[in-house]
C-alpha cells in the first residue's frame, strides 16, 4: 500500500496502515509529535503501538533537535542475521541440544558472562578498535561510570523481554543464525538519565508531553547526549558481534563434520539516530522500531516465537525517510497477553518450535502480535523480501 495523510500541527503524519485501526493512546501520541517545533517530517509504519512519549513503529525527522524519548530505552536495539552452509538435512529430530548449548554460551535475561568476553578468541570477529571503543567509556555520563564493569560482563548477552535468539529455515530450507538485542543495561541506564536531563531544559517547559522533551543543537546538553548515544549504539552493534560469533562457534562443534560455513552477517538498528539529508537539509533521523531501508539495502523484520521472519532489501522511499517496520509489532500489551492466554496456547502457538513453553514468556505468545504477513503486504512500496524464514529453535531471556 501507499501511505495515508493524517494532519498534523506541524507536519503531516504518513501511515503505511489504516489510521482507524491504530489504538486512540498511540494515534495520540503521533499528535502530540507532530506538535513539535522542530519536526520536520513523521513517518508511520505498520507495526506501530503505544510507547513511552513516542510510538514503538515511528520515524521522527528533526532539524537541530533529538527526542530521546524517541529513541526509547533499548538504545541501538536491532538484528542480525546469517545464513549457514547446512541444510534442513543436517539438523538432528530433537533439537533440545541445540538450544541448550546456544544458552550455555549466551547469558539471557539479566544474565551476563562470568568474565568478559574477549573478542580475539572467537573465530573471525573484527577486533580492530575495540580498545578505543571501551576507552570512550571514560567520556560517558558520570552518572553511569559505576556500571563499567557490569557493562563489560553484558556484553554478548541476549536480555529479556522481546529479545530473542534462534535458529531458522528458509523456503530453501537453508539454515540461518538469527538474534535480536540491544545495548543491555548500560544502554537502557544511559537514556533514562538523558531524558531526566532533558525533562529540566527551558525549551520543554510546556510542552504538550513532558516525554517529548528534546535536546538542542549546539548545547552541552546536545553534545553529552550524541556522545553517549553513539557509544550505546555501538555497544548494541557489538553485542550483536559477540552473541552472532558466540553462536557460530557452537554451531562449528555440534555440526564438526559439516565443516560449516558462514554467508556474510546482516545487521541494522531499529532504536537509533542517524543524521541524513532529505529535500535539503541535514536531519537527525530517530527510528523508534524501524529500520533503515535505502535502497538495495538489506534489513531484518522479525515475526513472533512462533511465526516467520523476513529478510529484505530496501526500495529507498523517501516519504518514509528510507525506512521500514521493525517487526510485526504488539496488539496487546504484556498484562493483557498475561490475562488472555495460558500456557496451552502458547504450546499450541509454537508448535513444532523448541523453546520455551512456560508461564514466563506468555507475554511473548504469537498471539500477542499482529499478523507479520498484513504488516509485510502494507510496506510493499518501502521493501522487497529476499527469504523468508521460519524458526525451529527460539531462546528466550
């Protein structure tokens, strides 16, 4: 589908689904957005839903200005993906072994590793710039210095919530790696603090939510916070690394005889900044669960523990600053999804899929999330697919 044009205060809202069928609190939300005075373009994708100040689903376009509600908390959150040399063949009838061994040689939830990682042990991981990476931490907030060393344990671990590790088949029925984290609890510890900062500035004193509060170009306040969310979407980047090296290295000893071999890694963000140049003039581009799909540009738009994933190349739309959703995106919330459904559906819902199957990750159930294939057929003119995979192990924090 092509986008709806929604009024705005400030700029028009773009959808890429129907504005009827998104919550009254989300549509809010993109308003209230759009009431900003330095917007200068909102883009809507098909996953959208409520989130804290802005919408999970929205690409928000500023010029001189950042929302760090509109980045969210997971800073860098994002995917990876690689396709392997095995095939369906290869993989054993009980893949119990498989998953364990993944979660052996992954910390999930608030889980981190026994000593950090070192990055020169695993087989093919870049390692150029890692000192000077984990040197940048001497300019980070003084507020979160203290986490230094919990932060350096985390890196590599997959976290909670909707994170999650698995390993899939495609319509070829090749097997690939695919993960999905962000910066951990240094990330998450690092916005919080920005967006208490930013609550206090003169600029966001009235405004018309309070979450919505921005930092100025050219402002000390600016200044910290770029430094920090550059270095947070970095950590995210390399987690990704680590976790994705982590995981080949136990694919190479569960499947030795194979002798394995790896496709290059796809990898984007979908909770970042970037700064990019449309109709003239140089943005700060937030995406807030969405991904950067300029053209020919591969991407990542995951399904639910139970349903398909998509691997794509960008069409390089511009109305939607060159982007696409991030996933199929919440229908209901965790409580709801809690209050609706047992651990029979959720064994129903992930059929044929080893993972999980408890009282814990109910809030995860498929039924949870909208349908990925509607949120596919809406963004057709921001994507084309590549492969689609189905998951056969899913690991959950």
């Amino acid at each position: 589908m092509s986008y709806t044009e929604v009024p705005g205060a400030q700029v028009p809202i773009r959808m890429w689904t129907d504005p009827a069928a998104v919550e009254g609190v989300a549509m809010q939300q993109l308003r209230n957005v759009a009431t900003l005075p330095w917007i200068k373009g909102l883009a809507v994708m098909p996953d959208v839903h409520y989130g804290k100040g802005a919408t999970v689903g929205s690409v928000i376009a500023m010029r001189g200005a950042v929302c760090p509600a509109a980045v969210g908390v997971d800073i860098g959150c994002g995917m990876s993906a690689v396709k392997t040399s095995l095939t369906a063949n290869d993989l054993p009838g009980d893949l119990s072994r498989l998953r364990s061994k993944i979660e052996q040689a992954i910390p999930v939830g608030r889980g981190m590793h026994d000593t950090p990682v070192d990055p020169g042990r695993l087989h093919g991981l870049p390692t150029a710039g890692w000192g000077d990476f984990w040197a940048r931490f001497d300019g980070v907030a003084e507020a979160v210095k203290f986490r230094y060393e919990r932060a350096t344990k985390q890196m590599g671990s997959l976290g909670s919530g909707n994170h999650f590790h698995e390993i899939c088949l495609d319509e070829d029925q090749s097997v690939w790696i695919m993960l999905h984290s962000g910066s951990r609890n240094i990330g998450k510890e690092l916005a919080e603090y920005h967006m208490g900062v930013a609550q206090k500035l003169p600029q966001n004193q009235g405004l018309v939510d309070r979450d919505l509060a921005v930092f100025i170009a050219d402002t000390p306040q600016m200044a910290a916070y770029r430094n920090d969310l550059f270095w947070a979407q970095e950590y995210a980047k390399h987690n990704r690394e680590i976790m994705m090296a982590l995981t080949q290295d136990v694919i190479r000893r569960e499947f030795k005889k194979a002798r394995v071999t790896f496709d290059e890694v796809i990898s984007c963000h979908h909770n970042y900044v970037a700064e990019e140049r449309y109709d003239g003039m140089d943005l700060l581009v937030t995406r807030k669960g969405a991904i950067r799909a300029g053209s020919g540009e591969y991407g990542i738009i995951p399904g639910s523990m139970g349903t398909g994933s998509y691997i794509v190349k960008g069409l390089g739309n511009a109305a939607s600053f060159n982007s696409a959703s991030h996933g199929a995106g919440r229908k209901m919330s965790r409580n709801a999804a809690k209050k609706r459904f047992s651990t029979r559906d959720l064994e129903e819902q992930t059929r044929g899929v080893e993972c999980r199957k408890d009282s814990g990750v109910i809030d995860e159930i498929p039924g949870a999330y909208k349908p990925i294939e509607k949120v596919m057929e809406q963004q057709r003119d921001l994507v084309e697919v590549v492969a689609h995979l189905k998951q056969v192990v899913c690991v959950k924090g």
